[in-house]
C-alpha cells in the first residue's frame, strides 16, 4: 500500500513511516498542508493520514480536496480533538453539537438570527424518516443528501430548504465534505449528520474509525498498522 503521512510533527511523521516501511507499504510523509496537497496533485495513494489541524492548513478543508483529487484513496483524520470540537471546526465556533438520544423539535428549532444558528447537529442513532417527521412537524423544509451526487443537485437548486440531512456515509467526514461544499458555495443552511453507531460502539461511540474517519490522538504507533493492514485486507472501508 502507497501510503501519505501528513503532520506538522515531524518526528511522529518520520516514526509513523518507517513503523509502516517495516511492515512492507511504501511511504512518503508532509509536514505542512501545502506539502501534502503538492504531493496528491502529483501522486495517487492508497491511504492518506492527515492531521485535523495544520499550521497552514485546516485538515478537514484538505480532505475535502483530497477526496476530489484522489477518489480511490481512504483518507484517514488524526486528531487529539474530540468529534465535537471538529464539527466546530467546520461550523462556526460553538455552532456545532451533538444530540445522543432522539432528536427534540427544540433541537431542531430553526433560529433566523444568523449570529446564533446552529450550523450542524450530529444525530447519533437518529432515522432520517424520524428527522424528517419531527422537521414536518414544525414546518420545516428539508433536502436529503444520500450521495455525493446529491451534493451537486442541491448546488443546483434555485431554492434552498431551510435544513439540509446528510446520510453520506461511511464515514462520517463525508457528510463535513458535503456541508463545507455547500457552506462554499452559498447553500448556508444548517445540516443534520445522521451517525448510526449501532449496539457495538457503546463504550467509545464517537471514536469509531470506521463511522467517524477520525483517528484519535494519543493512539500506539501499531494502531497504524492495524488500519492499514484492515484497509488491504478489505476489512475497513472509509
């Protein structure tokens, strides 16, 4: 596997690449934002690691290029953040939350004071179908994104609804994309992330790989390889 090392700590950059050099993949590492995008501009790869927070760049902002750049890579956040402080970092600060449980309709009351609205909520465990519902039920209008192709037809639209629900997914970085999209191109509406856990993340929900695309800082270096290895073998699709 040809794999992309991004981060501004070198050390752990060099140390993370030679840990996967030994084990047979081909590495090649960048300490800044503009380093990595040089290299996925002239390069295709397998897997890319990208920290969340680089000094020149934001990662979340980067992953979105990436993953028009290089569409077969799995592009991997690292990050020492917590899943909602990265929502932050695509929203406004403090424009961002997270509802574990169902989702109220005071959760989802649509504020138009642009200074205070929330940008995005993450639904854990939530159905689009009970979204919609408790949207309707307030008389909201909505624009569900299933794929990426939904993206562009909301780009498209004349109109935009007052919410947009992302099921983008897996991971959940794909919904950011599509909302940093959206968010670029005018479409400024907040945006409901559905994010389904399931019954085998209840220890660590919001730190799953394979839902999130994030992996959390302080990880073991063999952490790595065991992603990678998952990633060749088929076993982890992001």
């Amino acid at each position: 596997m040809k794999c992309l090392l991004t981060d501004d700590n070198r050390d752990l950059a060099d140390g993370l690449c030679i840990l996967l050099e030994d084990i047979g993949h081909e590495t090649k590492a960048a300490y800044s934002g503009q380093e990595a995008l040089a290299l996925v501009e002239r390069e295709n790869f397998d897997i890319i690691f990208l920290d969340a927070k680089l000094p020149d760049h934001s990662g979340l902002e980067l992953h979105r290029i990436f993953r028009r750049l290089n569409r077969n890579a799995e592009i991997i956040l690292m990050t020492g953040f917590r899943l909602e402080q990265l929502l932050s970092f695509a929203a406004e600060p403090g424009h961002a939350r997270v509802v574990q449980g169902p989702v109220s309709p005071e959760d989802l009351d649509y504020n138009q004071d642009q200074s205070k609205q929330t940008e995005i909520i993450l639904a854990v465990n939530n159905s689009v179908e009970d979204l919609t519902e408790r949207l309707a039920s307030l008389g909201k209008t909505w624009f569900v994104l299933k794929t990426e192709e939904d993206v562009q037809h909301a780009l498209n639209e004349d109109d935009s609804p007052q919410y947009y629900i992302s099921e983008i997914q897996p991971p959940l970085l794909r919904s950011l994309d599509a909302f940093l999209e959206l968010k670029a191109n005018g479409k400024n509406r907040p945006m409901i992330i559905t994010l389904n856990m399931g019954d085998g993340n209840k220890n660590e929900p919001l730190r799953n790989l394979e839902a999130t695309g994030c992996l959390f800082k302080p990880f073991p270096p063999e952490k790595m390889a065991e992603v990678v290895d998952s990633i060749q073998e088929g076993r982890c699709k992001l």
